[in-house]
C-alpha cells in the first residue's frame, strides 16, 4: 500500500490546510534519507518537520531533547492527535520505563523522545542499540557546539548513535546558529554532506521596544497593567523573581516565579499553572522557556539585559507564537551596561586565573602532579571556592571553560 503524502498526514493528524515556508521542503529531503540541519525562528513549526515524516517512514523516530518540559508537552500534543509517542526521563519509575523500551523495541512507538544525558545511561545503551531507529532528530542543536550559548557536553555523546543506527538519517533542528555553530553542528553529529535550511527570521506580528525608565518597577507593572495576554518578564538572578513576583501579586496581577533553584516538583507546579491559564505572568531566569509553546504570549519584558543576541532572539522569540500582535520590551539603564562588562569579565577569565583554578582543583583532591586522569571524585563547588577564596561566577565559567578544553568533566549534579 502506498504511503500516505505529507500533506494529507498534515491535513488527517493536524488539521492544518497547509506547510509554513520550508516545512514541506524539509519533509521532502527528510523522506530521501538526508542529514539536514534546519535554523528555523522560535515557534515556526520545527517540530512539524520530523513528526509528520515519522508518521510515514517505517520503524521508530529517536528525538533528543534537553528538557523534560519539552518532552512531556511534545508527547502529550502527539498522544491527543492519536500518535504513539512517549518519552523517557528520570522522573519515570523503572517499570514505565522498561515498558516503554519495550513498545518501542517491538514497534509500539512512532517517535520516543529521551534527554542527552539518557546516552550515558549503561543500562539504557543495549536496549536503544535494539529499536528499530529510521530517524534521529537533535532538538536544540546549538547545545552540542561549545561555539553555541547554551553548551551541554552530554549532546556530545549523540554522534555514537550513528554507529549503532547507520542507516538512520540525522534532522538537527535550531532556532538559532551562527555560522560556525552550523559547522561544529555538523562536525560533531557526523553528518554526511547535510542539506541546509535557513528560514526568514522576521516576525512581522513581534514589535521590538528599549525604554529607558527611571523606575523599572513602576514601568513593568505598569506594562503589565495594560496588557491583554500572557507575559514572561526575564530578570537576572533568582531572587528577583520571588521578588518581583510577589509586588505584581500585591497590585493585583496573576504571577508566578521559576528558577533553577526549585524543586523540580515545584517548577512543574508552577509551569503548568502557567500554560493552563491560572497564571498570567510568569517573572523567570533564563531557565524558564525552552520548549515551552504557549501561543498567547502578548508580551515579554526582559527586565535585565539578557546575557546575549542569540538568548535575546530565543527568550523574545516566545512571544506572539499565535501570529497576534505582541511585544519584546527591553527595560534598560545605565548600570545594566555597566554590570554586563563586569560579568562579561568574570565569564572570560584571563589565563592566569584559569591556571589559579586549575592548581586549586589539584589541591583540593590531593592530586601529585601529573595523577588524576580517569579518575571521579565527589566535587563540592561551595567548599571549593569558600577554602580557596574564589568568585562563584569567575569559577564556574573556567571550570565550563577546563570542561569544553577535555581538561575536566563534570556530571550533570554537581551544581
């Protein structure tokens, strides 16, 4: 029997009339088999890309994807069209887990989305080197390059995949890459002569401000005051979140905070209330928005200055998904610009300081010179840089900088 066309898989499963631009291009390389890398803008249908092909290629659609909010929203949008998906993550018990291995072993599965971090799972390799795997899809690709933003060493582990599923064509999909984070994409994915797609990223319906106000404060509430929708208001740090949070709360607004530092339980509380409605605003770190899809996002204010353009474009980005109008509102003052060269040194240390951090860690695991290779230890940040007297945020940057340079690796709970 043949296979059922892209466009009716959209029309029977979506209900959409029609691709937006390149997604049909995409789809049509994809079902030849090709490696491809896709740069298409935050909420401009990347995931369209691979799931309508996974629906008319034989065998089971392997999606990495780096956060568990985005897995579980995905699979769920897949399951109420009646799509067999699942994911796997660590808030799973083992016995969900060992059945969802199983339907997807056996072809249960049309897609099965699992984190990075899963391919360094010993127990998990054997049964993944079993499943019938046609296609790989590497959500948020700019994690892999040490050239991108948001570096996660774990996506690193991705190219094994290709030598245990060779025929397996590789999707890798990014709102945002410069150009060399397109080659380290390719390099390090292994990808044979990928075909590459930029879409436009203009987005007519977003309208972009700065202001300049004395008081941030009485401006974003007052922002916030006239706006129909949903919000996302960014701030630095995680105690301005709770802090800001609860001066919207006290004027009246429905808002929340989330940060990294909560409990993952309390983070999921908090996201839910969010997306379903029960709360309007959501005042977040740059921990809150990656692959959260809520499409009546009227506004987002970055109350600090994001950390750069390509965080900007992604955090902006989640406003306005619903083609309405919407806005990305920069609240800017002098000292903002002041405090960003200052942070801007902390997170490109001189070598000197590199090499101070480095002694220090040998000293810290009484490490002789030359010993250590190969070796785990258990790693306390906050007593390491309390004894030796050294700056959280300098610190972190060299020990992420030690880690892209192969000097060091660290596991996924240190910190």
């Amino acid at each position: 029997m043949a296979s059922p066309s892209p466009l009716n898989v959209l029309q029977n499963y979506w209900g959409y009339s029609s691709f937006r631009p390149l997604q049909a291009q995409i789809i049509d390389e994809v079902l030849l088999n090709k490696d491809i890398i896709a740069l298409m803008p935050t909420g401009g249908g990347k995931s369209i890309c691979f799931q309508v092909p996974a629906l008319i290629r034989e065998g089971l659609t392997l999606v990495i994807s780096p956060l568990i909010a985005l897995m579980n929203d995905q699979v769920a949008q897949l399951k109420s069209r009646q799509i067999e998906a699942a994911c796997i993550h660590s808030g799973l018990h083992v016995r969900e887990v060992d059945r969802i291995i199983s339907k997807a072993q056996f072809g249960g599965l049309k897609l099965l989305y699992i984190s990075p971090e899963r391919l360094q799972s010993s127990a998990f390799i054997p049964a993944l080197q079993r499943m019938p795997v046609s296609q790989i899809v590497v959500d948020e690709a700019h994690c892999i390059s040490m050239w991108g933003y948001d570096f996660r060493p774990s996506y690193t582990m991705i190219s094994d995949l290709k030598k245990w599923h060779p025929k397996a064509a590789i999707i890798a999909l990014t709102a945002t890459a410069t150009e060399p984070v397109i080659k380290d994409i390719a390099a390090k994915l292994d990808l044979e002569n990928p075909s590459i797609f930029k879409s436009g990223f203009l987005r007519p319906n977003l309208k972009f401000g700065v202001l300049k106000p004395e008081d941030k404060k009485a401006k974003c509430i007052s922002l916030l005051q006239k706006m129909q929708g949903a919000a996302i208001v960014y701030v630095r740090n995680r105690r301005q979140t709770q802090e800001l949070a609860e001066i919207l709360t006290r004027r009246g607004l429905a808002a929340t905070y989330y940060h990294a530092g909560l409990p993952v339980e309390e983070r999921r509380k908090r996201e839910q209330s969010y997306m379903q409605g029960e709360k309007e605003i959501i005042v977040a770190t740059n921990a809150f928005g990656m692959g959260i899809d809520k499409s009546n996002v009227r506004m987002v204010i970055h109350y600090d200055l994001p950390e750069n353009l390509e965080s900007y474009y992604q955090e902006a980005g989640r406003a306005g998904r619903d083609g309405k109008d919407a806005y990305a509102i920069v609240l800017f003052h002098e000292q903002d610009r002041i405090r960003m060269e200052r942070q801007f040194d902390r997170e490109f240390p001189s070598m000197p300081e590199i090499k101070r951090v480095y002694r220090a860690l040998g000293n810290y695991f009484k490490l002789a010179l030359g010993s250590g290779e190969g070796q785990a230890f258990v790693f306390d940040f906050n007593k390491f840089v309390t004894t030796y007297q050294l700056n959280v945020q300098e610190t972190w940057s060299i020990l992420r900088i030690l880690q892209q340079d192969g000097w060091i690796y660290i596991s996924d709970g240190v910190y």
